[in-house]
C-alpha cells in the first residue's frame, strides 16, 4: 500500500515575507523512499519542476481556486542525478576562492564561477555560494572534466565547491 503524500503548505510563511524553498528542501529529505510531497502555494511554482525534477520528481499541478495552486511531486522510477564527486573527497584541498553570487541574476552567477575556476589549477578548488541549485552549471562542469560537490543552506541558496580538472574530459 503506497504511502499518503506528505502536506505541506507554504502559504502562510509566504505571506509573512518569508522564502519557503528551505522548508520545501527539508520536507523533500524527510519523505519515505516512494512518497510523494503534496504542496500548497499562492502561485504555479514553476521554478520547483526543474529543482526537484533533477532530484527524481515528477510534478502534477493543478488550480485550486483564488489563484492557490496544489502540485503533487511524484518520484519517478529512474534516480535523480547525483553531483559528480571526486573519489575521495578528503583529500579535496580547502578552497582557494570564495564567491558569493547569491545576489546576481542568472546567467551571471554561473559565469563569475567559471571565470574564477578558468584561474585555478588542476586540482585546486573553489566556493561559490549561489542563489539556487546551479542545473545549468553541472552541465558546463561535466562537459569541462570538472569535479563538484554541493548542498543547499539553510536559506535556500545552494553551495558548491568545484575541483578544478585538467583538460576536458579528464576528470579531477
């Protein structure tokens, strides 16, 4: 017998100002291996697909009337893909830049990463604290040999640290 959804709603820490993503986060490690996350918010969370699609779920949205909206996030079948991470992650050095680009708009968070990381040798490492989950840049860092690893704070941002590779498609 499946597991009922796990409720969660987001709109009274909307309308007291605050940003929910961190909740949503933590509720979306709490759920059952095969459970769902029913989410109630005061607009479509469109932004939510891409984030929690690339952890494994499949979102089914529908208008609940005075402009509240219920998405269902579904797991698929197929995991969700992992960050990239180096064997041994120890050994990673402490990183030699640190970047803060929580208060740019993309794509501009994801290009001062890669400019620092183009100063880096193989093998070094860097920080970037950025305003959400970087999707588009685990692209760019898989296609350039790179090695990541990366968890959300507490506010919602996401932290990376990037070990710079040596030539494409040499990992680090």
């Amino acid at each position: 017998m499946p597991l009922p959804p796990y409720d969660l709603d987001v709109r009274p820490i909307l309308k007291s100002g605050g940003a929910p993503f961190g909740v949503i986060m933590e509720a979306v490690a709490a759920l059952a291996p095969g459970q769902s996350l029913r989410l109630l918010a005061p607009f479509k969370p469109v932004p939510l697909f891409q984030a929690l699609g690339a952890r494994g779920f499949q979102p089914a949205a529908r208008e609940i009337g005075n402009g509240d909206w219920e998405v269902t996030f579904s797991p698929v079948d197929s995991p969700a893909p992992e960050s990239k991470a180096a064997s041994g992650e120890a050994d990673w050095p402490e990183p030699r830049l640190c970047l803060d680009n929580r208060d740019l708009e993309p794509p501009e968070p994801m290009v001062k990463t890669l400019e620092a990381l183009e100063t880096l040798a193989p093998g070094e490492t860097l920080a970037a604290l950025v305003p959400r989950e970087p999707l588009f840049l685990f692209d760019q860092l898989r296609d350039r040999g790179h090695a990541w690893r990366g968890s959300f704070e507490a506010d919602g941002s996401y932290r990376i640290v990037i070990r710079a590779g040596g030539l494409p498609g040499k990992p680090a």
